[in-house]
C-alpha cells in the first residue's frame, strides 16, 4: 500500500496531468519537427553522398560519421551552451531541433544510401537508356523502389530519435520529461515521473510494433 | 523524332576501351547505316556487349569518336539524354520497372521525358502492346507475366520512345527455351519495319533470317564483318570458325 501511495498516487496524478499534457505537446512537436527536418537533409545528404563530385562527397561522408558518433547530449549541450560564446543564442526548442536532427540525418542517409543501393543496376541503366534526366529517374523509379527497404529502419531510427527528445530537458526544455520532474519536486512524489513513463510507452510501443511489422512485410515481399 | 536523320544511325571510329588493364575493346570501327540490320557475336567476353553499350554510353569509352544520328557524343550529360531518346535499348535482363504496371512502364519515359499528355502516350502504348498481343495484360505488374511476356513489354517501351535505332543485348539469354521464339518473333517483325538494328545474340537462326550483316567479335576486336550467308558458309578469320564449330554442337 505505501509503494502505491508511493509510486501510483492517483491524487497527485489527477493534479499533475495537466502540466504532463503541455510537456507531452511540446516533446510531440519536437518530434514530429526533427523527424521531418531530419529525414529530408538525410536524403540530400544521401544524394550528395552517393552522387556528388568525389571532394564534395567526402564531406558528406565526413558528416555523416562525425554526427553518428557524436553523443546527442554532447551536441545538444555544445550547440546550447557553446554556441553563445561566439553570439550565436538559440532557444531550448531550436537548439534540441538542431541537434536532433543533424543527428538523424546522418542516420537517416546511411539508410537511404543501403536503400538506393539494393536496387539493381540495371534500373538505372534502363532508366537512363530512355533518356530520363538522373533526377527524374531518381524520383520515378530508384527511390519508388527504394523507399521498401528504407522505410523499416527509418521508422526505426525516428523512433529512437523520439526517445531522445528527453535530453531536451538538460537545456531546460518544458518537455514531457522536465514537466514530471518539475511535478515530482513541487508534489515531492514521483508518481508524475511514472505518469511520463506511460505516456513515452503509450506514444512508442504501437511504434515499435510497427516496425516489426513492417520488416515481416519486406521479409515476405523479398521472398516472393 | 529527330527533324532529320542523319544517313547514319551510329558510327565508332577507333573506339578503345579499358577496364583497368583489361582491353575491352581494341580500335573499334563500325557503321551503321539507317535501315540495317546487324548482329554481333562472338565468346563470352568478347566486347559485344561492351561495344553496343558506348553507343548510348551506359559505358564510356577511352579513346576514339562516337557519333549516334549524327551527334559526335562528347560527353555532355544533356547532349546524352537527348541522343539516349532516340536509341532504345533491351537488356538481358528487361530491367522492366518493377513497382509499375506493364502500361505505365511504356508511358513513363514519353510522359516525364518528350512531355507528351497521359491519355495520348497511353494510346500509343497500348497500340505497341496490341502490336506484341499482350494488350490485355497492361494493367499487371511485370513480375506477374513470364519471361517473354517481359522482354516483349521492354521492347514495347523502348519503341514508345519512337526511336530510330535499336539496340538488344542479348535479349534472349535469360529467356526459357521455350520463350525464345516469341521475342525473336517480335524482332523479326520490327526488322520488317525497316526499324535500325543492332543485335548481339547467339541466335544464329535469327541472324540468317533478318542480318544485313553479322560482325563476329573476340578479344574486344572486330574480327569479322560478313553478310550471313558468306559468314556462315566460310567464315574467314580462325576464331570464328572455331566458334561456328562450338555453336553447332
């Protein structure tokens, strides 16, 4: 009963929802903005990686390892707390936007690139052989294709993105997870720090499955 | 398409190319005149299908000139895609585009690449798909027809670029024997047309019936050049009489 009353106290959760809520609207936005942002720079990213002039693409190629091996919080923290050493001031949402997403770009191209090279060569060379520019063969028939193998692990890595979206809270970003801690200090109760946790499974969990899901898909599609 | 075609349809002098050190094609000279018909063959590795790919430059070539309808080929990325118009090509393999249907496979390059309206590219594609008997199919997916079903549709979507040079490498190889007969069919009726041809293929049978001339290549050099009748009856250079003797086996 004390652990209840401890961790579950439907009281303080009741008063505690509200402030969650505007914490939850805040990480979905944060959300949904780097999966957008990150997903469109990772497939130029792709782009220039595979297609670019050879001194271009190792800057691309550089890019990419650089920001997958970066911890995000290390980012996050250089891009809030570093960056205004040389006049550069961003708020808590633009600076957790931009490190978010410079992250899954990189990401995102690596599996753009896998994408784009499973499909045949000879896609191209018919493509090419009727005479269609390269970016218009790009988007009517490479990436059409390409988008089977690439949604899986894309949906995989907004996922993780997702979850990272709490690290927003280290630069006192009013998200979902700085919400419950505030909460929990002013109610000294974590039951609003167990309320976040249900609230990132309930948002994810269908997510995760999903990915499941569509992998099984491709599994089958490949084995016709 | 083009305004006015040049008398000929491709022409390559002293082409060389290399992969590394390996000399694929060794001073290559070829002309092709408007309206002929020519097959190459020769060993695996020869340069057949190497030489017929620089024409529209799926591979590039080393050394030498190259002029397709007239145009010296200069590397040009939109020169190419404009020279690529009018030669089609068809693969081995058909390279048909998988997540589209039979229809939208031949209408896609007339639509995105000479801006030609749906419904009038449609009309033109399925009069190309009546001509190959496979109109009933146009709105199935190419991995739901057969093998010759599939090269049949390739050469059905090359011709909706109305092109004035055709190019096949080896488009029966991949086929099922029993296959074979229906795409050569198809062939046979488009060299009928008067259509410009240049075919690399073992099908001896076909190179009787429609040749002009059959060029026998080994090494990545012409070796050869003879109109059926003569190249079959008494080829003159060694190797291609040893090749004749392996393909009558």
């Amino acid at each position: 009963m004390e652990l209840i009353n401890t961790f579950f106290n439907w009281d303080v959760m009741v008063r505690a929802f509200p402030i969650l809520l505007r914490g939850l609207g805040n990480t979905v936005m944060l959300g949904i903005v780097t999966i957008i942002i990150g997903t469109i720079a990772g497939l130029l990213l792709c782009l220039v990686r595979l297609y670019a002039v050879r001194p271009i693409q190792l800057l691309a190629i550089l890019y990419i390892d650089v920001f997958r091996a970066l911890p995000i919080l290390v980012l996050l923290i250089l891009v809030y707390y570093a960056l205004p050493f040389v006049g550069i001031r961003l708020d808590s949402f633009t600076s957790a936007t931009m490190a978010l997403s410079m992250v899954l770009a990189a990401f995102t191209a690596e599996v753009c690139r896998a994408g784009i090279q499973n499909v045949p060569k000879g896609q191209f060379e018919a493509a090419a052989s009727l005479g269609m520019p390269f970016w218009k063969s790009m988007r009517k028939i490479i990436l059409p294709q390409a988008i089977r193998v690439i949604i899986p692990p894309l949906t995989s890595n907004s996922i993780s993105v997702f979850k990272d979206t709490a690290l927003a809270s280290v630069v006192a970003m009013p998200d979902l997870l700085k919400q419950a801690n505030d909460a929990q200090a002013m109610m000294a109760n974590p039951t609003p720090l167990i309320g976040a946790a249900l609230i990132y499974l309930a948002i994810l969990w269908p997510l995760v499955r999903l990915v499941g899901y569509l992998e099984a898909r491709n599994q089958r599609a490949v084995a016709r | 398409m083009t305004s006015s075609p040049a008398p000929l349809a491709a022409q390559m002098s002293d082409v060389n190319k290399w992969y590394n050190d390996y000399h694929a094609l060794r001073s290559i000279n070829l002309e092709v005149a408007r309206g002929e018909r020519i097959v190459v063959c020769g060993p695996s590795g020869s340069g057949k299908s190497t030489m017929i790919r620089c024409i529209n430059q799926l591979e590039k070539h080393d050394s030498g000139t190259i002029a397709v309808n007239g145009v010296t080929l200069t590397g040009d990325l939109k020169q190419l895609n404009t020279v690529r118009q009018d030669v089609g090509m068809v693969f081995q393999h058909f390279n048909l585009f998988p997540h589209l249907t039979v229809l939208e496979n031949c209408v896609i390059a007339p639509m995105t690449v000479r801006n030609i309206a749906r419904k009038e590219a449609e009309e033109m594609a399925m009069s190309y798909l009546s001509r190959i008997h496979i109109a009933e199919q146009a709105h199935k997916f190419p991995s739901q027809l057969s093998g010759g079903q599939q090269q049949r549709v390739a050469i059905a979507r090359s011709l909706c670029m109305q092109p004035n040079l055709m190019l096949f490498d080896e488009p029966t190889s991949a086929l099922d024997p029993e296959m074979v007969h229906e795409v050569l069919e198809t062939m046979v009726s488009l060299a009928r047309d008067g259509m410009t041809m240049l075919v690399v293929t073992h099908e001896m049978g076909f190179a009787r019936k429609v040749a002009d001339r059959v060029i026998f290549m080994d090494h990545g050099e012409i070796c050869e050049t003879a109109p059926p009748e003569d190249f079959f009856k008494s080829p003159q250079n060694e190797r291609a009489r040893v090749f004749l003797s392996q393909l009558i086996h």
